[in-house]
C-alpha cells in the first residue's frame, strides 16, 4: 500500500461520498452539498473530485457538477466510456489501468494542492457501491482506506434500501472508517429515511432527507436532455429552500475540527492520563507522544506538528518495530478485521475448562501439526508470552520434581539459562532471569537460575564473526570467522567439529560445578536465536545445540540415580523450553525459530505474531510427559492455571487465519526473491527481508560495531563512546531521530535497546519500502 | 433472545436463504434448488419455509414453489398484503405483529416437524435483504440469529451487486453466520458472477451462476399471468439442464454432515489436544468435554449426544457462569463485534510505549471519571486481572519501599489480605494469598504475607447473618442477625457501633503483633465484598471497611518515624490495593464494588466485564502518589513491565463501548424492576437480578448451607455431609447435574467451587430466563 498520508486539513474539509449501493444518487447529493457550500452565511469555495468515472463523458459526473453547481472545481483523475464497473472498462479498453497507488497519490496531491488554493470543502466521490471494484479489480473501500477519508453516505431510498445501506455501512466501518453524515432521498411509501434516521441517530450520525430528484427520461435527445436539465435546476432550487443542508455542512466541518483539536489534545491527554509500559515518565513532555490517528498496512498515520491550516495534519510513519515485534500482515488487515468479527458474532467468549469450540480446536491442531516438532501434543492457552512462560516454567519444574521426587516447598529449585535472557514481566517469569536493568529494581524479584555467557554472532568489518566470551576463552581461543550466516547455520556439521566438543565439554562442567555446590535445576529455558528484550543478542547457533546436547545426554548431572527414560519422546536430563514468543511463526523467517538448532522443544511457546498483530493470545505446547506429570486422581496436582479469556475465540480465530495466511505465503514462493538474495552467502532456509550488501556495507561503517539481519529482523549495534552499551545506554538515539525525521514519502518508527537500533517489518512489507528504508540507513551510517 | 436450539439435524439440511438485496432472485433460487432435490438419482424430500411474506398473497413466494417445484411442501408463518418491509406492513394494517422470539420458535417448530416427518431438504427465506427489517423493526440478520442457519446467499448479477452482495456477505459473517453457498443470475454484461465466483473461491464457498430468468410483464392480466407462468415453466426447466444444481447440493449435504461430525469429534480431538486450565485430566471421557458449537446472548449452542439422525443436533444452554465471570452484553452481541471489527480495522495493534490512540486514550479517560474515585490518576494497561494484580503490586510495593526507605532486596515485604482470597495465576500475584490448593503445590510459590480470617455474611432460615470467625470470637461474641441486607450494608452507621471499634481493635492489635515479630507490610491487597475464586466468600463489608480504616488510621503501625502524608489524596499507612477484577463494572450491580465499603483505593484493577465479555484486557488505575514513586532521571527506576498486546485498540473500543452500554443501561433504569423486587428488604443500592423471594425460600431448605444474591450473582452454598467444603469437596455436583438437565427450555451451564454453586447473569438476561432457572432451583432444593 502506498506510504500516502491520511487526507486531513483544517482548512479543508474533504470527505469520501460512498453509495449504499449504484443510482443512489451520490452525484445529486455532492451537487447539493457542494451549492450549500457557496450558500453559507461566509460563502466557501467548494471542489469535487471524481477519481474514476464510467459512463458516457457528457453524462459524467464532474460535468453535471460544473453544470448544477457553478463555482465548484471539479476534477476527474480517470475517465472510462462504458457505463460499467471500472474494472471491466478498463478490461474492455484495452487499457493498463493506473495503479490503485497511483489513483491514492492522486487524490492526495490534488486535494492538498486545493488545501494550499484556499478550497475548504472538498469531495471525492466514489463509482458504485463501497465494494465496487476500482479500475485493478480492488474493492474502492480497501483501494481508498489508505486516505482514511471521514464519509458521507448516500444511502438507498428504494425498496431493499434499508438492508444495503446498513450493511454498506457496516462494510465501511469494517475498514475503520468514520461515516461522518447519511443522506437519501425521501420517499413516503417505503420511508427508508425513518427507519435509518433512528438507526443512524443511536450512533450520533446526523442523517439528512433530500426531496425525490424528478425522473430522468429514459430517452437522450436534444429536447429531453434540455427538460432534464431544467428540471434537475428546479430541484436544486427546491431543495436549497427545503432543506437545512447548512446545518449538516456546520457539523461536517465542526467534525472535522474536533478530531483535529482531538489530535492535537491527545499527546497532553495522554501525558496526563496513561502510565505508559516501560516508560520512565521524568522529564517526559507531550512532544514526546505520537498521536496515532489510524494505522494502515506497514504504516501509522501520525500527527504533524504544524500550525499551518493548509498543510496536511498526517503523514505516514512506517512501523519500524512492527509494533513490538507482533506484526506480520499489516495493520488495519480487513480480512484479519472480518475474522475478528465473525468470531466475535459467532460466540463472543466461551468459558473453556470443559468446553471446546472450533477457533480453539482448529488452532490447536494446525499448530501441533505445522510446527515440526512430534513431541508436543497438547496446547495450553493463555493471553500473553508472559502468562505463557509462567506457564512453561510451572510445567517444566513440576515435571522435573515430579520425577526427581524433589520437594518444592522446602528446597530452591533453579533453572538454566541464557545471561540476557528476557521471558516476560510477570514476577515469576522475571526470576527466570539473570539480575538486570529490567527486574532488579522489582521488589519480589529473585533470581533463580544459572545464566550462561554465550558466543554471539555479528557481521563486522564484511566478514561474520561470532564473539566468543571471556569465561569461554580458555575453551576455545579466539573468536571464530565465517565465511557466510550459512556456516554459522550449519549446526550439525559444527556439532561435530572441534568447537562443538569444547562448547559441550564447558558446559558439562560448568554444570556439574554448580551442582556440586548444591543448586538443583528443574528446566533449560531459552529464546532460540535472538534474545530480543536483552538487546536483540544473535546466541551462536552451535552453543544453544550444545547446552541442550549436554542436558538431554548427561542426565546424571541432574540425577545420578535416576533412570534413563525409555521413550523416545520423553526428557531427558531437564525439561528444554523454548521461549518462541518473540521469534517463531516467520520473525526470522521459519515457521519455527528451534529449527535454526535442530532441537524439539519439551516446552514451546508462542505468542505476538501468533494473532498476526491483532490482539493478545499465547500458546504453550507441550509433550505427552511433561503433561503426565499433572496426572492424578488429585485435582490440586492439575495445573490449577487460567485466565478468565483463555481461549477466547475471537483471538483463536485471527489466529488460524493469520498461520493460514503466513503458511500460504510461504508455499506460494512470496519471499523466494529474499531467499535469492541471501542464497550466495548463505544456504537457501537463513534469508533476510533485509538486504545482504546492506548488511554488508553497514558492517563496513565506523559508527557500527556489528550487524546482522535474519527474516524480518535488522539488528544495528552502534558504537558506544560515552556509555557501556545497555539497555540505558543513548548511542543509537542519534541514529533514531535520523529515521524519525525520514525520507521524502515517510518517516520511520523506531526503537532502540541502549546502543542497538533495530528494524522489523512485517511478512508482507513491500520491498520498495525496505529499500527506501535501507537508503536512509546507508545515508546516516555511511 | 429466545432460549431456542440452533437449527441443525443430520437427516434434514436446513439452510436461510438471505438475499444480497431485494429483487435478486432469492424465489428463484429457491425453487431451482427445491426442484434439484427432487431431481437427484436419490430424489429427496424438500421443503420451503416462508416466515414472513409482503405483497399481494397470489404472488406469495409460497404459491410460486407450488406452482413451480411440485412436490415441495411449503408454509408461510405470517402473511401481509403490501409489498413493502414487513414492519411497515405491520403498522400499515394496524396489526401487533408475532414477537421475534415467537418467529424464531416457530421456525424451529416447523423444520423440526418436517425433520421428524423425512424431509431431507428446507429452506427458510427471508425477506428483502439481510438487514431488511421483520415485523418488529429488527434486522432479519439479528432476527433469525439464534438459529444460525447455515446460509444460501442470492447475490445480485445487477450493476452494483458487487458491492451489495460482498456487503451483504460482510455483515451476515460478523453475526456468526456460515455462508454455505452463493447463487446468482448470469450477466454476461456486468459479469458479478466472475468477480464474485472468484472473491467467494477464495473463501471455499462455491458459487453457482444461474442463467437470467425472463423479464416479467409489467402490467398483471390474466393473460400476461399465464404467460408468465408458462415462461418461468420453460426457464425452470432450461437450468436443470444447464445448470449442475446437483453438485451444489451435494456440497450443501457434504458441509452438513461435515458440520455434525466434526462437532461429535469435536470432545475427544479436544481431550486428545487441549491442556485445559484449572482441569485435572485424569480420567476424564470426552463425555466431560461439551462441543459448543455457538452461542448467542445468555445461551451456547450445545451439541445434543443423539444417534437420532431426525432429532436436533443442539440444544440451548444457558450460560450460568457468564463465561468464567466475563459476560455483560450477551454473546454474539453485534455491536461489540462491529466495535471489535472497527477497531481492528482502523489501527489493528499499534505499539504502546510513546504513542496514544484514541481508543485507549477514552477509556482512559472514562474510567477515570467514571468510577468516582478522586485519588485514582493513572491508568496502566495489562491484558488480564493477573497482570493487572502483579503491576498492582509492584506499584504498591515500591512506593511502601520508597517512602519507608525500606531495601526489598535483602528484606521481605509481605502484603497484608483476607484469607481465601485470590488473584490470579501467575506466581507473583500468587504469593499475595495464603497457601491454598490453587498455589501450594506450584513450585515456586511462596506466600508473602499475612491474611485475616474474616465474618461471612450469608442468609439462612430467612436471617442475614454475619458468622464470626474463630479468632475474632474474643472480641465479637456471637455471630450477628440483621434485617435485612441493607442494614449489613449500612457501612457508615455501623463504623460508629460498637462491632466497628471491635473489628478495629481486633485487628489494630493484630498488625502490631506481627510488625513486632519483624514483618514488613508494602500494601492492603482486598477483593471488595465477594472472594469469587476463593469460594464466593461474602465478607462482612464492616470488617474490609475497618481494615482500611485501622491502616490508614495508624500508619505508626509501619513506621513509627514516617511522616503523616499532607496531601489529602495521598495514601497512608500502607496503599491500599482494590482487586476489582470480579467485582467491579456492574457485576455486583453497581460501577465499582469498593463504594459498598466507602473506600477510595490507591490502586484498583479492573478487567473481565471490562469488555462486556469479548477479548481480554486490563486496567490498573492508581493515584498520583503511587505513580510519583517511579519518577527519576534513572530509567531504570520506572516501572518495567509492559505487554506486546499492550492497551490494543480492539480491546479499548470494545470497552468503551461496553462501558457506554452498561452505564447507558443504568441511566435507563433498566435494572428498576430489580431494585423495586429488593427494596423491601434492602437499601435501594444493594439488589440482585435474583428474586428476593428466591434468596428466603432457598436459605430455609434443608440442604442449603447458606445463600445470598448480590447484582447479577446467586451463590449457594450446601451442607457438605461427607466433606470439609472447600475447593476439592463434591457436594453441589448434585446440584450442579439437575440444573444441567435444564427445564423445558433450556439447559444450565454451572459452575461449582467445592460445595458452593454459583449462578451468574449478563446484565441483560431476561427476567423470563432468570424465573426459570428459580423454578429449576426450587424443583432441586425445596
């Protein structure tokens, strides 16, 4: 979708006229809104825009509005001869179409050069019904959304009129869109009018009925078409003496205004009102708070601080976080809209313990199936990673204890870990890691694990290097080079290299260290890949293998006496829960992120892009035996865990959709063009959405200490002079304001981990934006 | 909304026929495939069931089938003469027209006799469009809603159909509807069957293009009407030629029976592939799992175990748990889903952190002002009450620490509460209850704090009475009796009495003596009124009062030297922390539950009823002062908490939404009959949906234990013969087993905490509905 402002003026208020459905009127209602316009007590200047017309030219609609409403611009951007939908005239001429982009951009450049001319009312009028197709065969009510227009409704007068207006309404909505006004004619037989007054007045949606136009011959001669226009000339005339379209044109632009000072009011509002997540509010002024007033595909439609009443009041931001990393298939998703819908309409909520409903069904067994893992064989829901985690760890150190016969009340029972890790905010997800920034300052806070130092990955200097940590220097030297991200990859090659034996051999005795000092482990827990929160950390592939290698292989580290369990599905050693929340379902470009280590999961959990950026949901799968261990006739020895929206369908099926529509992009070769890019440096299944010279040529830059990308992910670690890096450290805020100020078709959202800025893009994000996006990166790094 | 079965039999495949618009042929349509059904090398039994007809009866869509598909047995409910919406016609004929529910009920009376009689094959077709209104004003779409039908949807081959037939289609799935099929007529000048065939392959519905019926004669005579009648002969006859009718309905057959049988394995995939929460799965059967297979208002739709191929394949169940406590509005409510639906499509999720949008922002604001509590500032957005308690506690506890200047790292601070209370299931707001079955197994569980036991209040043999615990007997003396419920709720009277300064004492002394043993107190944490998860344990709202107050009162209690706070709304002695996740937002019958107590909390959450029962989210609202205790120039000291999901737009809308209805509802007076019921027993502030009557009569049965109503919550408490009470005891089963078994209308989904059996409503369960359940309790108790 193009990267296109939302249309906003305060000096011009431009709206969208849409049809309930085709010979509603639309042209009669612009006419008569467009003579008001010059009627007013302060007369305004007036202007109608039609983006796409079929018919007849001297039949067009600008034509009648030149003719019936001297005074108004007006301007076609496509004309097609055939009084047919726009896609098949542009079928039947032969014709390449204008891109939908194109016809979007149009719209925005006209209205804003009217904007700067003085005009202060505007329409843009559309061909049919909402969901007639534009001249690609796209839906007008998508085609246009982008422009997120405020709509004036002409609805249906006639028989069945109530129904398609309602629903064409219902449509819009659908889209996000704000129908500012209705109008129809009246006709006393069917008195559609009444039914949709009341209808519309329940959503404080004024509704105004217009006088019945006089029938139009049904023949075109000189002498009919003269009649037809003298008696269309009467009716404006009876219609400006019988109707208060003033009052309408007073609300339509008081509207315009509120949602404009609504906008600007939002920041200090929120500054008053909100505690915002992860903020620290010291010093913090409403300049620092975006006003969000809609979001559309990659993009956020944000606030322009601009005093000036002709410049456009929005303007396309790309969501370069992807919203905290959950989005996947663009915001404002109507299809993603229309599920949330159906379920919603279909059950609403559903309390689960002892029930089943097909969204919760469904998602469970396309997950169980699609992940690749034959291990986990039951899902547990919950509403967040966080829930999801405590979830995890309850599962895993019960079934640790279980088997061990350790008792949980009287002895500490820790886990094992990555140092950096981060599982969520809940206080016992944070005691699954390491003393930080994050948790230590959190008054029940206690750690309880051990949190390995690990190799990390990077791109410096052209060449892929993977770092390898002080305590691990005398295990295994030097830092390691690479020639490609593939050989980094190559997992079960350099699981049975040198490397490998010293990673494992380090690991085994660091572990059994800490067990003789006491400490007993109940599971190993990690974020497979990229420990996000931490600071977007790429862990060594070979070193994650090897740690769970190790706890699956050397059980009698955690149980010198304990039997090696017979199933081939069963744990071993400890209970491995990865943490997928963050990578899994396509973040890096695989279904699974675990596939990256070549390692099934006891324990796996998803979440953010589970519902494709819509609303909360996570997952906990887990194997037949972890699940054992809460087996009993005892009810209190159940997972005694639940939230009361567990399940619920509406996130359920947004889900199902969304995997269906991610696992058919994939099928259908969608990112086969990144997979070509990165196929020289790497082996076909490690690709970026990210360029690889971009990476490349940034790993060159002064300012850069390291980069890498992987799937949707671009990982840019600065340089820290002044700082010590971390998560309070200001390097990358320079970097930051320079892609907040952007490019010259958007800005760019970002955020940033102390001295590392990264990017995300959802699976469908167009490359010509990725592009533009690299552009401004090269520009500021290099 | 009628307490009427979805309409679904394996033997007969009832479908509605809705029309994209009027005129679309949905008569036609209707007859092509009644006579298709005659025509199978296995001819079947069709049916056509008119509910509702407009215009002249000889041209009655009945009488067409007659004439044109033989065979058919056809019947009209409700006949009017002029062709216009049936509600006009209604009022036109000066007629009460049949109530909804008495429609609906006739519909499923009709196609359950003809399922019973060997019909394989009916069609129930509405009027008009889908939103064109019945006899009562009330869309067809919302009408026929309980019965969901699967659809047959006639699209519209006319210039604008596109769009009329995919709005069409749009608003019928955002109320839950399957569409199984489309028809429509040939155009090959339009050409909406290829656009559409397309747009619907796309979604699995197949689409079937008739070809165009003759143009019928304008004016009406004997002649012309033969005619007529002979065109339509021959058209009916051209498309079973043409046209493969019969693989539609073999598709139409294949989706019903797909339909049944997946909801007959739907238990036992479930038991295969859900981990359900608070479940123990030993030795639980599919039997155990019930499908559900929609739901509507108060009812699921639930899966009838029958072989019986002619009997109904679902039934209505009442929701009597509202959905783990959620419900408010009715499931499937159409208003929420189109908010839902609105809110995803103008933003999708946008990230949180330094950003507002207008959803989040009103509910904000609205809450705020909403709740009338002066002292709460803040909103912090999570996504379940369990989030929202361990935000809740972190706050408390660090703003006890900062103004105590107390280090949490090397001390424990433990919260002060009730006994059986709880808060979620996460392991931070875990330790804020004492050891129970819920927690005391998870591994990691500690309890941090000291909880009271605390007088219940219940009614027995016609008596309210307030038991009086154990511990507080030295002080007390016996259990108290009172009037009625108004007087236990006459807080500001009884403070002054003499049992308010026992409390006071009792548990002033009590904090002394555990302060001098070297505990250290961060917050007063309290579910007002009822402790749902802990058994529904009704507190003396005396004893939550006189808590507050001895906190606050005697701050000396916590830190002798600390300075008396100045600020009028600043918090005092220890923050005090309102969990009104259960109890909140009209579920006890007012906005907030903690003016029952006349106590204004630093901190109160709110979630379930938040938003009216559709997806989750939460909110915790706390004071200046409590938010001031995380303001530094060190990020690191904000607080560190924050969800991917964070305060998303679809949850925010759906709740301001909510929250308008409910405070709309109250405004109205739409619970006045209720506190009318209650007002002789009761100040008018404390009533219940529960008949008073009801309340009386059950607490002098034999087997009950105690009772009590309070807004839209029945708890009955039963003598536990072989049992201790408590959450593993057995004793409501019984109970619990009858009102399953249901009475004439509908079944009853219950919920039981050991011996004690709950019932909860909507706040907009109809009082035929709730009489009903009454006479199902009485039946079982007295």
């Amino acid at each position: 979708m193009p990267s296109v402002g939302a249309a906003l003026w305060r000096s011009l208020r431009a709206h969208q006229v849409y049809g309930a459905n085709t010979e509603v009127g639309k042209t009669l209602v612009s006419t008569v809104l467009c003579n008001a316009v010059r009627r007013l007590p302060s007369p305004g200047k007036a202007a109608f825009l039609k983006p796409v017309s079929t018919g007849p030219l001297d039949d067009a609609d600008d034509r009648h509005l030149q003719r019936h409403a001297p005074g108004t611009l007006t301007r076609c951007l496509y004309q097609f001869d055939e009084p047919v939908s726009p896609h098949i005239a542009a079928k039947q001429n032969n014709f390449t179409p204008p891109r939908d982009d194109d016809i979007v951009a149009s719209i925005h450049k006209t209205l804003s050069e009217w904007a700067g001319n003085g005009v202060d009312f505007a329409l843009v009028e559309t061909a049919g019904g909402v969901h007639s197709p534009g001249p690609n065969g796209n839906s007008q009510a998508d085609l246009y959304r982008p422009l997120r227009l405020p709509i004036v409704l002409v609805a249906d007068s006639r028989l069945g009129g109530i129904s398609s207006s309602i629903s064409a309404y219902e449509s819009l909505l659908l889209r996000g869109y704000d129908v500012h006004s209705v109008l129809l004619f009246r006709d006393d037989y069917y008195q559609n009018h009444e039914y949709l007054r009341h209808y519309f007045q329940d959503k404080s949606i004024p509704l105004v009925p217009l006088p019945a136009p006089p029938v139009r011959p049904q023949t075109q001669d000189v002498d009919t078409a003269a009649r037809d226009e003298e008696a269309m000339t009467t009716y404006y005339q009876r219609v400006a003496q019988s109707t208060d379209v003033g009052g309408l044109l007073d609300q339509l632009a008081a509207k315009n205004t509120e949602r404009i000072d609504r906008l600007e009011a939002m920041a200090s509002r929120a500054q008053q009102t909100i505690w915002y997540p992860f903020t620290q509010h010291h010093g913090m002024q409403p300049k620092d708070i975006t006003a969000i007033d809609s979001a559309y595909d990659d993009y956020f439609q944000t606030l322009v601080p601009t005093d000036d009443a002709h410049a456009p009041k929005l303007q396309a931001t790309f969501d370069g976080s992807a919203s905290w990393w959950t989005q996947g298939l663009g915001h404002g998703n109507p299809a993603l809209a229309l599920s949330a819908a159906y379920a919603a309409g279909r059950y609403g909520h559903v309390m689960f313990p002892g029930n089943i409903h097909e969204p919760a069904l469904s998602l469970a067994e396309k997950l169980l199936q699609g992940i690749g893992n034959a291990r986990l064989q039951k899902i547990f829901y919950t509403d967040n990673g966080s829930t999801g985690m405590e979830v995890a760890v309850k599962m895993g150190l019960r079934a640790a204890c279980h088997r061990y016969g350790w008792d949980a009340s009287t002895e500490q029972i820790s886990i094992l870990g990555l140092k950096g890790s981060y599982h969520g905010d809940t206080i016992g997800v944070m005691d699954c890691s390491e003393p930080s920034t994050y948790n230590k300052k959190v008054e029940w806070y206690r750690g309880r694990g051990y949190w390995f130092d690990f190799p990390q990955v990077r791109m410096s200097q052209g060449v892929w290097r993977v770092d390898v940590p002080e305590c691990l220097r005398p295990h295994l030297g030097a830092d390691l080079e690479f020639p490609s991200l593939g050989a980094v990859f190559d997992v079960e090659q350099r699981v049975r290299s040198d490397e490998g034996k010293r990673y494992r051999d380090y690991i085994r005795t660091t572990i059994a260290g800490l067990v003789q000092q006491g400490m007993k482990f109940g599971s190993l827990i990690m974020e497979p890949i990229i420990l996000g929160a931490g600071g977007m950390l790429f862990c060594d592939p070979l070193f994650q293998r090897s740690l769970v290698d190790v706890v699956r292989h050397h059980l009698e580290l955690f149980a010198p006496s304990a039997p090696r369990p017979t199933e081939g599905n069963a744990w071993s050693g400890l209970p491995v829960i990865l943490d997928e929340v963050f990578t899994g379902l396509y973040r890096l470009g695989r279904r699974s992120s675990a596939s990256f280590i070549g390692v099934d999961a006891d324990i796996a959990v998803n979440a953010k892009l589970l519902t494709g950026g819509l609303v909360p949901l996570c997952t906990t799968a887990a194997s037949q035996e972890i699940f054992r261990a809460f087996d009993s006739p005892d009810k209190s020895d159940a997972l005694l865990h639940g939230h009361s929206y567990t399940a619920h369908a509406v996130g359920c099926q947004v889900a199902v959709d969304s995997l269906n529509t991610m696992m058919k992009l994939e099928r259908n070769g969608s990112w086969d063009d990144y997979r070509r890019d990165w196929a020289s440096a790497s082996t076909p299944e490690v690709w970026s959405v990210w360029s690889h010279d971009l990476v490349r040529d940034l790993s060159c830059a002064e300012s850069v200490n390291g980069v890498f990308a992987i799937g949707t992910v671009l990982v840019v670690s600065l340089q820290d002079l002044h700082g010590s890096g971390g998560y309070t450290s200001t390097a990358a805020r320079g970097l930051q304001q320079k892609l907040s100020a952007g490019g010259p078709n958007f800005a760019v959202h970002s955020r940033v981990l102390g001295n590392v800025l990264y990017l995300m893009s959802s699976v469908t994000s167009r490359p010509t934006a990725l592009r533009e996006i690299e552009g401004l990166l090269r520009a500021a790094l290099l």
